[in-house]
C-alpha cells in the first residue's frame, strides 16, 4: 500500500506552477516586520511593495521564523489525513524555522521528517520537486531524506548582492565591511557553503562580479555536466533573462530558468540582487 505524505515548507521556498495548486504541499509563512508593522510573507506584503518600503523605513527591517504554534498546528492536522509529513525547509544557519519545526515535532505522538535544504528560495523548491519524484518511484521517508541530502550537498549558489546597506542594516554585514565595501564601491560574490552566506570573492564591478560567477558555473559544468541551473533575482527580471541570455549561449545543454528571491531574502539582499545556482548531482 503506497503511503501518503504530506509536504511542508517555509514561504521563503518560490513554488512553480507545478506546485503552486499542488494539493499535498503545505506553506507555513515568515514575518516580516517593518517599523513596528508585521506582515505575513507571501499573503499582505507584494516584493515590490516591500522594495518600496525599505526605501523609507526609520527602523532596519527584521525577519521572524514561524512559531512552534504554527508548525504544531499544522501537524497535528496532517497526522490525521496522511501516513507521512516531510518538511524541507530554510538552511538552519540562517533562520530559526527548522528549531520551530523540530520542537512542535517533539509535541506529537509521531515524527516528522525535517530535512535541512542548506538553501533557500527556488532551489529549496527543487528539493520538494525531487523528493515527490522519488516517493512516486516507491522510495520510503527515510530513502527520500537520505538522497535528498546528498543531493542537497551539491549545491552552489553564487549571489551578487544588489545592496550592501541593506544587507548592513538588517545585520547580515558587519560595520566594518559595509564601509570598506562603500568607499571602494566593492561588489561582494556571497556564496552559500553548507548552508551559511559566505564571502565568496569581491570585484570592483558589477560586470566583473558577473565574470567571476560565469567563471564558477563553467568550471563546475566542465566537471558535473548538470542539466539545469536557475537565475535568482530580487525585483529585476530582466536582469536575470539577460544573464540567462548569456549562458544559454555557451551552455546549450543546460536549462535555465528565473525565479525570484521573495521577500524575506529581499529583506537582506535588496532589489538589484541577482546570482545563480544549481545541484552538479543529476539524479
């Protein structure tokens, strides 16, 4: 008898046509607070009415993960319509929701799955997709958790940050760094190595930076031969289907596609972020 599993993720997780209606895939919202104001991630706050927003805020913007409430609430649902729940959410090193989930976990009668996607936004999104895909193929919870987090640790994610005050003042930047980056108009490359934002490289244009990260894509390419990658964007589409363009000139055999960031990250990033990721595990 196949078993039904229930799919649970954070709103920073960009959701496709595909699984947007999909009718066994549960969002639990972020807030995001500003001055004073708290809205609900994905329901209240548009990215460009929140670009609008930051842009006038007498307070640096914060972020809030979901409660245990909401995570126990929900559970406690699920429990009662399908055999199992599986929960991939947000890189543990950069937000609370994940300790929220595994405490509410710890209020029920029955496990759930928690698996740490070490990414965020779309490609979080692609690890939901995979894991469908490998329980439709008779996988069990425990099977799916273990591929997913070894094709989870294959991920690289390059990020131009579109603006370091913001990334300053909503305290993912340090003082110091925010003022060398401004007075030598330095371009941070932000890389997520095991599921935390890392400094990368840094270039003094916006065009180098690019150089830079199309160089990290083709080394990779030239060793996985992975078949698709996504373009992250913070408001600018057009931005991200440039860079998309671009690559699909030299890598015919890749699928590109854009998604963008959302408003949680675009809370620390800003609207001109754009960078790139993918899985170099083809599975």
């Amino acid at each position: 008898m196949v078993k039904r599993i229930a799919w649970v993720t954070d709103s920073t997780a960009i959701l496709d046509e595909e699984l947007v209606q999909h009718p066994d895939l549960y969002q639990v919202p972020m807030s995001i607070i500003l001055d004073g104001v708290e809205y609900t991630d994905g329901v209240d706050l548009s990215a460009k009415q929140l670009y609008e927003k930051l842009k006038t805020l007498n307070e640096p913007p914060k972020t809030s993960q979901p409660s245990v409430g909401a995570f126990k609430e929900l559970y406690e649902k699920l429990m009662k319509e399908y055999d199992e729940v599986i929960a991939v959410l947000l890189s543990k090193k950069l937000s609370g929701t994940i300790d929220s989930s595994e405490q509410a976990s710890k209020l029920l009668t029955k496990p759930i799955a928690t698996i740490d996607s070490k990414i965020l936004t779309y490609p979080q999104t692609v690890l939901i997709k995979k894991g469908m895909e490998l329980s439709r193929n008779g996988a069990n919870v425990q099977e799916i958790k273990e591929q997913l987090e070894e094709i989870r640790n294959t991920n690289e994610t390059y990020v131009l940050v579109g603006s370091l005050e913001q990334l300053h003042r909503s305290g993912r930047m340090s003082s110091a760094k925010f003022f060398l980056g401004s007075v030598l108009n330095v371009k941070p490359i932000i890389s997520i190595i095991d599921g935390a934002l890392e400094v990368k490289d840094k270039a003094r244009s916006e065009k180098k930076a690019k150089e830079k990260i199309f160089g990290y894509f083709r080394t990779s390419y030239q060793k996985h031969r992975f078949n698709e990658a996504y373009l992250l964007y913070g408001l600018h589409v057009e931005t991200a289907n440039q860079w998309k363009k671009e690559l699909e000139v030299e890598f015919e055999e890749v699928t590109f596609s854009s998604y963008p960031l959302g408003a949680v990250i675009g809370v620390h990033a800003g609207e001109n972020t754009i960078g790139i990721s993918w899985y170099n595990d083809k599975r």
